[in-house]
C-alpha cells in the first residue's frame, strides 16, 4: 500500500494527527491537477493532511505547472494566501535540437558514440525499448531498458545499474519519470515526438542537472508527425455520435430536448450505460 493510498486509513491519520509536522512538503505536485500531464487522482487524497495539520504550513513543488495548474493545485491544497516562487523554464547549460533523419537509428548510435556520457532515450512503447537497448548492445554501447510491465526487482536493478554508470543508457518509457535525479546525464534523446510540450520539458529538463552542458534531442520523420496527429484524431467521437449520446442522456434524465442548460443532475453512469441498450 502506498502512503497515498493509507491516507484513506482511520488509523493512519490518527498516527499523523498525533505527530508534530513542521511542514507538509508535496513533491511532484504538478499531479495534483488534472490540468497536468501526470495527473494522479491519489494525489487528491493529500487534502487529508491539510485538514489533519490546518495549521501547518505546506509547499508544493513541481518543474512543470502551467498558469492552470499553479491554480488547480493551490485549490486541491486548499492555499489561503500563497506564495509563488518561480523560475523560467529556461536552462542555459541545456541545448535543444530537432533532426529530420530517416534513419534514426544510425542517428542515434552516432550521438551516443560522439557524447560517451549517461544519457536517456525515450520511446512511446514497452516493446522499442527492449529492440534499441539490445541494437545499442550490439554496437557497443552499454545499454538497459525500463517500462511499466517490469517487476519492482528489475526497475529497481536496472535503475541501480544506470544511477551508478554499470549502463551508460537507459531506454525507457513515460514510465522512467517522477523521482529520477541523476545529475550527469548528458543527453536525453526523443525517438517519437512528445505528447505534450509539459511532458517534454520535464522529460528534456532530467540532462545536464549538475550545470554541465547537455543536450535534448528530438529525432523525426513525416510518418511521427502522422502517427500523433491520428493518435488523437482517431480517438475522437464523431458529430453523429455526440448527439446520439446527448439525445441519450436526455431521454435518461426526462429532460425536454433542446431544453435543460445549466441545470444539474445526479448521474449514475452504470444506470445510464444499461439504459443504452447497446
């Protein structure tokens, strides 16, 4: 059980209302808003410890929170008078660089060779990130791999293994995110394009944390730009649909069609899901 997930606990939060707590401290808080790009509805739960501790003071920390999730996260943590401590997204020491390549695995092992430092590389799925750490292998690049689907033991074997240079790269997944603080790496390097610019840059933000010049890389072709736009495209309804359902749910509630704005009601979606008749 996570320490999220035993705030939930009345024996818990009676543990914690006995303790003397000189500050909450919310790291990652950027998680807190569904506005973020790693919006964890658990995170919701640290309200609790507003409630058990008023008096407390708390700090909510993040390195990538738009306008909209600074001001989700002062609501979910309930801030009567904060304070803002911010700093540009600018790193002086961090180069950008975006390459048109068709072949990005050429590309790829010419940097690494060239660099020869810890370093990062990105893939949108579980199974690119086992084909390039066994292609960098065979060309004599110390590599390791780190998805969702692994094992506590493996992610944390791997992981020990790059943190102490054992594997000079480390292919991995979104999953490769919060808490990850080498400040070595030299390169982090994109294979697909981001799915967001909020992602990218806490993703990019993880080289060159020691100050050292460093360098993010993004390596595209025409098909990438292609496989993102129909990513999303794909996966939106149709106008037909939409008013299929919006004539569902009228029906569901008795309400006049056309009729209803800015009125509420209570929505059971497993009720409604039956009444479907799909």
């Amino acid at each position: 059980m996570s320490h999220l997930d035993r705030l939930q606990s009345p024996a818990f939060r009676q543990n914690i209302a006995k303790m003397k707590v000189n500050i909450l401290a919310v790291d990652e808080a950027h998680c807190i808003s569904q506005w973020g790009n790693d919006f964890r509805p658990s995170y919701r739960n640290i309200q609790v410890l507003r409630e058990i501790k008023p008096s407390v003071n708390c700090v909510a920390l993040t390195a990538s929170a738009t306008p909209e999730v600074v001001e989700d996260i002062m609501t979910e943590l309930d801030f009567i008078q904060p304070n803002i401590f911010k700093q540009s997204f600018a790193r002086p020491n961090l180069a950008y660089m975006v390459f048109e390549e068709n072949d990005k695995y050429y590309k790829l092992e010419s940097i690494l060779k060239k660099q020869n430092a810890s370093s990062i590389i990105y893939v949108r799925n579980r199974k690119s990130t086992i084909e390039i750490s066994d292609f960098l292998e065979k060309k004599g690049i110390s590599a390791i791999y780190y998805h969702g689907g692994l094992s506590n033991t493996e992610k944390d074997s791997n992981l020990h293994n790059w943190l102490h240079n054992k594997a000079k790269v480390i292919v991995a997944t979104s999953a490769f995110g919060m808490g990850i603080d080498k400040p070595d790496v030299k390169t982090v390097i994109h294979l697909n394009l981001p799915e967001s610019i909020e992602s990218y840059f806490q993703e990019a933000g993880r080289a060159g944390r020691n100050g050292d010049k460093a360098f993010a890389v993004i390596l595209k072709n025409n098909s990438d730009e292609e496989l993102v736009k129909n990513q999303f495209l794909k996966t939106l309804p149709t106008v037909n649909f939409v008013k299929l359902i919006y004539k569902k749910l009228c029906n569901y509630f008795q309400i006049p069609y056309g009729e209803g704005v800015y009125t509420t009601h209570n929505f059971n979606f497993n009720l409604f899901f039956l009444s479907l008749n799909l």
